[in-house]
C-alpha cells in the first residue's frame, strides 16, 4: 500500500538525508508529504516513493540502467 511504499523515504527524510532545491514550490510540495495519509491528494507522495525505489533497486532501478549504460558504452555496443 502507498503507506508502506512511503515508509523508506520518509525515515530518511526524517533523518535528515533528503535534501530538496529551494523554491516557491517547497511550501505545497512539503505540506502535501507532511498531510499524507490524510490529504486529499498524494501525488507527491507516490512520485517521492518511486524516485526513492528507482535508486534503491539494484535490479530495475535508475543506477542499474546507468550502470548498464556504461557498460555498453565500454564494450563499444553503445548505448540501447
């Protein structure tokens, strides 16, 4: 459920390891993460939740696809 999926990055943001860009969209942006569950709207909360999994996962994640970028590029296949 989005709860659960939420959970990661928000104890890390909690923790003080999530740093956003400054800007006059932070007060919407940080008051719909801090008003989930109960929000009407959860957006935010689903685009941070799955930003914060593409970075974890070592399968499907962004730096795999990264990763597997280089390594195409290193073997002169270049990138697909």
């Amino acid at each position: 459920d989005k709860l659960t999926r939420f959970g990661p990055f928000s104890s890390q943001a909690r923790a003080g390891n999530v740093k956003i860009v400054r800007g006059p969209w932070n007060e919407p942006f940080l008051a719909g993460l801090e008003g989930f569950p109960e929000a009407a709207h959860d957006d935010d909360v689903d685009a941070c939740s799955g930003a914060f999994r593409m970075f974890q996962d070592r399968t499907d994640g962004l730096l795999e696809f990264y990763r597997r970028q280089v390594e195409a590029m290193k073997g002169g296949t270049g990138c697909e």
